[in-house]
C-alpha cells in the first residue's frame, strides 16, 4: 500500500498520538502561571504515562490561542519527608522530596514573594511525597509534580514544583 504526503503526515502523528494515549494515564497536573515572561497566562497541563516499565510525559502549553505538545521522559519515585527537615541546616542531607518542599516552603513564606505563588497545600503537614518528575533535572532544578501525603498516609494534594509553584488543579484523569 502505498501512502501520498498526505496521509503520511495526516497518520504518522495520529500513530504517535494513539501510541501515548494507549499507555495508562498515571497522573495529571493542570496549572495556570500568571508570572511569565508572556503577556498572558500560561495553562500548563502534564500528563505522565506508564509505558511498560518507563515512564513519559506529555505537556501541552497553551498561552492565549497558540498550543504546544512536547514529549518527553519521565521518572516516579517516592520518598519520606522528615518532620522536622526544615531546620537541617545541611542542605545536602535533605532528600529530594525534602528539597522541593523546603523551596516551596521559601517561595511562599517570602514577603517580597507574599501571594505570587502557593502549592495550595499545607507543607508543613508533608510526611511522604510521590515525585512525578518531567525529563531531566540540572543545576536550575527540575520540573515535578509533588504528590503529598500526611502522617497517616493520606492525600493532601500535589503541586507542581522545581522551576514553577501551583497548586495542580483537581480534575479526574
């Protein structure tokens, strides 16, 4: 069967497409940034999928009318958060969980920072967090959505954390 220009374009995406929304949806975080380098909010919506043993992420960046799909990989772990980490003055003895609560914590605490961000949750409450985090980390931090659970493992909530602070939007799969 031969395929023209046309369906090549046309089908080869819808494949890809199908590909990633084939493989079970595992989280999605919906946020709006309104402290951007753009006039107009960005809506932020990221997805992460179990394919197999690995994991990707699929994050569509909507500002006004232009959208934008980009795929990459992703990672899921899953660590304890100390009651009292915070005072570990030792930054390098906090766990990654620790660290993503502890800047949200700084980020929101800050007077000159005082309601440009939130996580939407009570950090110091944080005992145990799953981190879904969207390709690689590097000296800048990383993009994750933090899953936070209390002292009797139930759900608080997730944000979005590492280069941006929100609150994920509760919304189903």
């Amino acid at each position: 069967m031969k395929l023209n220009v046309f369906q090549i374009l046309f089908l080869v995406p819808m494949l890809f497409t199908a590909n990633t929304n084939a493989s079970p949806l595992l989280k999605k975080c919906a946020v709006s940034l309104k402290e951007t380098d753009f006039s107009k909010p960005m809506n932020l919506t990221i997805r992460i999928f179990s394919k197999g043993r690995a994991f990707s992420a699929l994050i569509t960046q909507e500002i006004g009318n232009e959208v934008a799909n980009f795929n990459t990989f992703a990672s899921i772990s899953e660590m304890e958060v100390r009651q009292n980490f915070v005072n570990d003055s030792n930054r390098s003895e906090l766990n990654r969980a620790e660290r993503l609560v502890r800047h949200a914590m700084v980020l929101t605490s800050e007077p000159m920072m005082k309601g440009a961000y939130s996580a939407g949750i009570d950090l110091s409450a944080v005992r145990k967090a799953r981190l879904y985090t969207v390709g690689d980390a590097n000296k800048m931090g990383s993009t994750t959505i933090v899953e936070a659970y209390d002292q009797k493992d139930l759900l608080l909530g997730s944000f979005l954390g590492g280069f941006f602070l929100s609150p994920c939007k509760m919304n189903k799969l």
